[in-house]
C-alpha cells in the first residue's frame, strides 16, 4: 500500500471484495471478461518497408503494417464461462455492498452478455430501499471503428456500458468537469458554440487503444484513457476512491491518478499486475 492510498492487488477479487468495507467506495468501474468463447490475445503488429505502403516514414519510404500471429504467454486468457452470470453474480453482489450510498457501478460488457448483465443488475441493485431499475441510469455505447468487417452481418464496432447508481436520485455527477466534443453539424450552432463544442451523450465516439501507439501496454483488451478520465472525472470527486477489480492493464488507476483520486486495483494474473506497477509506478511512491 502507498501512502497516498493507492493500492494493486494480486488476488482473486472476490476474496478481495469480501475484506472490503461496506460503503467504502464511491465509483466502481469493472471491465470483466465478455465470454466471448476466444481466447483473447494482444494484438500485434509491425511495419515493413513497401514502395506501396499507406504509411511514410523518415526521408519519405514508404511502410505497410504487417499483423503478427499471437503467442501463447499470460498476455492473454481463455475468455469462457460454463456459467458467466454465476461466476460474475458474487462478485457484483460484494460491489454493491461496497459502493457508497451516492456511489457509481460502471459494468463494461459486450452485445453478446449485456441484456443478461442488466437484468442480474437490477436484481442485485434491488436488495436496498430502492428498485434495481430505478437505480439503472444509463446504457452508455462506446462505438469505434477499427478491424475486419463482415460481409454476412453488420459489424459490431460497439461496447455496453452499464451506469448503476446505490440511490436513485443521489449521486455524484459532474457534468461541467467532463470533455467537451465537436458539433457534427457545427453549422447549424453558430460559431460561438461550435469553438466551445458540446457535453457528449449516451453515445461515445472513441477510438481504441492504437497498437502502435504510445498508450499501449500489451496487456490484451486494454480500454483507452480518455473513456476512463471521462467516468472518473464526472463521476467521482477529488481524494475519492476508485475502485477496479478487474483492473488487467490499470487504466482505471492512471485515470484516477491523474485526476486526484486514489485507486484500488485487483487482478490476479500476474502479467497484469506487472504491467500495472510499471505503468503506475510514479502513483505507487
């Protein structure tokens, strides 16, 4: 433990979750494993030189970038359950014991689990005084636009962010800290409005973590900063706690790091655990 409070735990979380206190927590973000029934890999790629490349480098040579076949090695996992929602079930429960009572649950899942997800979320969010579909605020997308694209069916290029909140009406949100994005029709708002840009919606266009680019990790299904800044910042308040606990490449601690807050992030692969002290090492001192 660091004596700013930040914390990386190597440990299965819901052995973690049951030594936490009750209402310790004000923002939980959790990013589990989709069952996608693949194993999930980093993706790799390298760039060759190629008079017919897209790309142009130093002293204008042309590259292409070339994928390269993933290695077996603990960078990845085998992403299938026999019975996903009994895995996820117990561990969510330990989450909403935790959350504080204006705390935020963020569950990020896929299309294939996300109608499932909800209706386990609405039950478990029900064992207070409210409603579980009353606690539900919002099902945020986080489309993209990257990698292959069906020709049988339309290509899913989206993720399913679940916003739970403990009370319904009582909640940490800071609308005025959050990004600002351009106008699609910018046109139509007067040029005033269109240099200061507008509060995103349910709706976040965002690309993914670029695997050539300097916010990698190798750590595979790492989620970009800019939508963990996002939650963090409006969702939670300075010296406040954040919590992960199934924090793989600990993007959820260097959003909550840059922005004052301190993090808890629990992994038990030990891949993950590495790259999250080197990525975070300047917060662990």
């Amino acid at each position: 433990m660091a004596e700013n409070g930040n914390r990386i735990l190597r440990m299965d979380n819901l052995r973690a979750l049951k030594q936490m206190e009750s209402e310790s927590v004000e923002l939980i973000y959790v990013d589990p494993p989709f069952n996608t029934g693949r194993r999930q890999t980093r993706l790799r790629l390298k760039t060759v030189r190629d008079e017919a490349g897209d790309r142009i480098g130093f002293g204008g040579r042309r590259y292409r970038s070339e994928r390269v076949p993933a290695k077996t090695s603990n960078n990845g996992y085998h992403d299938q359950f026999d019975d996903f929602l009994g895995f996820l079930r117990p561990r969510m429960e330990e989450a909403w014991r935790i959350l504080s009572a204006t705390g935020s649950l963020f569950f990020h899942i896929d299309y294939r689990e996300v109608h499932y997800a909800k209706v386990m979320l609405d039950e478990i969010f029900s064992t207070g005084e409210f409603r579980g579909r009353d606690c539900f605020q919002n099902e945020i997308i986080w489309a993209y636009d990257y990698g292959a694209r069906s020709k049988k069916r339309w290509p899913a290029k989206h993720d399913n962010i679940l916003w739970y909140t403990k009370d319904p009406k009582r909640f940490t949100f800071n609308l005025a800290e959050c990004d600002r994005i351009p106008y699609m029709a910018p046109g139509l708002v007067g040029p005033e409005k269109a240099a200061r840009g507008k509060t995103p919606t349910d709706v976040w266009w965002h690309t993914i973590v670029s695997p050539t680019g300097k916010e990698k990790t190798g750590y595979a299904t790492q989620k970009p900063l800019g939508i963990l800044e996002r939650i963090v910042k409006v969702h939670s308040n300075r010296d406040e706690t954040v919590l992960d606990f199934f924090a793989g490449s600990g993007t959820t601690g260097e959003a909550a790091a840059k922005h004052g807050r301190s993090f808890l992030l629990v992994d038990e692969n030990p891949q993950a655990v590495r790259i999250m002290k080197r990525r975070l090492a300047a917060y662990l001192d």
